[in-house]
C-alpha cells in the first residue's frame, strides 16, 4: 500500500473511493440510529457502537457488517484530518490520514481491524485510534533531535542514536530496517550505504526499503519476522539531510519526514514516501 506519492513504476494503480465507502459509512450510521459519525464523542465511545453491530464471535462473520463497519469507523477519522480512502490492485482498501503540513501519514487498514477484532477482541482499539488523531491532530514541530517525536516512543532511543551516528554532513545515503522476530521478539537490524542515485530521494527511499526488506531474516533464534518493523533513511545532498521514517505494524502504517541539521529536525512533507518495498 502507497501514500499519496501513488505506486512505484510497475504496481498497480490507486483507485479514490472515498466517496464510496462514505456511502457504506452512511448505511452503518442509519442502523445504528445515528444522523453521523459526528454524533460520537471520542474512540472508545465509537469502538462501544461497533462492538454491538460486529460482536466477539468464534464463528463466521460472513453476515456481520465488518466493511460497513470499518467505513463508518473511517468517517469518523475523517472528521479529524484530511484523508481518503484507496484501493490497489486486490487488496483491501486502507485508509490514508494525513496529518496537518503533511508531515505524518498514517496507512489504516480498517476492515482487516474490525475482522479481526470480531474475532480477537477490540480492546487495543480505542486507544490506537485515539492515538492516531493525537498524532494527526497535534503534528511535530521543530525541534532538538533528541526529542524528535518517534512513534511508538519506546523506538525513539534507538531511532534516534541511529541518526547521531550517521548525520555526516557528506553526500549519500545511509538506510536501515529493524525488524522484529516473531518468536522472541529480538529486534535483527540490516543496514545499507549507497550514492546518490537520482533527484527523487522519496524514489530513493523505496528502492532502499524494498533492497534491506528482501534480504533474508536472520535471528539467532531461527525464528521468522513479525509484522513489526521500521525502516529508517537519512539522504545527505548539497549540506541538507533529509530523514524519512516508516513504521510498519499489524494495525496500521505510520510515515514520518524530517530535515536535520545534525541537532534540530525540522518536520517535512510525507505524503510523497512509497512504502511498498517494505510490503512486497
């Protein structure tokens, strides 16, 4: 799945249907006697309504409204930020919300979240979706590196001695992907340094993701990758350094730029990062 930048060469086409799943949003409202998802008052209040037309079940949820559902969960997020709703190819659609200037992106794949809530339970869901209109609401602003917001926060040690390290004021690239083993939650990091290769350092940014994400997982304990994972470039041209920072989790997509001077970041346009390398 892609931001706004659209797909690499090759991939297949984004397709707008915001306007079709705000029909779907619609229909969730009426069954639920509602004139509009602005009626609801905040996350946890919208995932209660949910809850009620897509109960917890271990049985099939072939007739629950899971699609109608997620749209009308969407629309509400739609209220908080600029956003649309895409489709590629056969996957299902995600919604993209897109933060004030544009400097975070998140990737939401909706109806995946509510299937698998019917199914796993939806008490993790109120507080990511709150989470998310946080972020979007409240976007970075500049400030020292050393506070430059990393979300989840718990990455932000390790994301940001990575670029103290590697903020040379020297023209290149430097790329790296964290990714987290399934079965004991080690963290194998793979990292790449290559020349400038074109103008486009958003273009360069997924080339590096998609070289490091098809290399092999290696971790001591044999075991695979999870869904976890992040991937972080720093581009160094003409005495600017630019930063772009992917998170990639089972919930959702979360794209982040900035430009640094090796002790301030300055946040910058999102919406033009690929990351369908990590994807692939």
């Amino acid at each position: 799945m892609t931001t706004a930048g659209g797909p690499p060469p090759g991939g297949p086409p984004l397709v707008d249907i915001t306007e079709r799943m705000s029909v779907f949003g619609h229909l969730f409202s009426q069954n639920v006697g509602l004139a509009g998802p602005q009626q609801i008052a905040d996350a946890r209040s919208l995932v209660e309504l949910v809850k009620q037309r897509v109960p917890r079940t271990t049985g099939p949820t072939e007739d629950a409204p899971v699609f109608e559902a997620a749209a009308f969960i969407g629309e509400w997020l739609r209220l908080w930020a600029q956003s649309t709703w895409i489709a590629e190819g056969p996957l299902e659609p995600h919604l993209q919300l897109i933060g004030r200037h544009g400097s975070v992106v998140y990737l939401l794949p909706l109806v995946s979240i509510v299937r698998v809530a019917s199914i796993a339970g939806y008490d993790g869901l109120p507080a990511l979706l709150g989470a998310v209109v946080a972020d979007v609401q409240d976007p970075p602003r500049r400030g020292p590196l050393t506070s430059m917001r990393v979300v989840p926060s718990s990455d932000a040690p390790r994301v940001i001695r990575w670029i103290q390290k590697n903020a040379k004021p020297t023209n290149g690239s430097h790329a790296v992907l964290w990714r987290r083993c399934q079965s004991c939650s080690h963290v194998v990091e793979e990292a790449l340094a290559l020349s400038l290769s074109s103008k486009d350092w958003e273009r360069d940014a997924s080339m590096a993701a998609g070289e490091l994400a098809r290399r092999q997982f290696a971790c001591p304990c044999g075991g695979v990758a999870g869904e976890v994972s992040r991937f972080v470039m720093l581009r160094h041209e003409r005495g600017e350094t630019h930063v772009a920072d992917i998170f990639l989790g089972g919930t959702h997509t979360r794209v982040a730029c900035w430009s640094t001077d090796g002790e301030h970041t300055t946040p910058l346009d999102a919406t033009a990062l690929t990351v369908n390398g990590l994807l692939s």
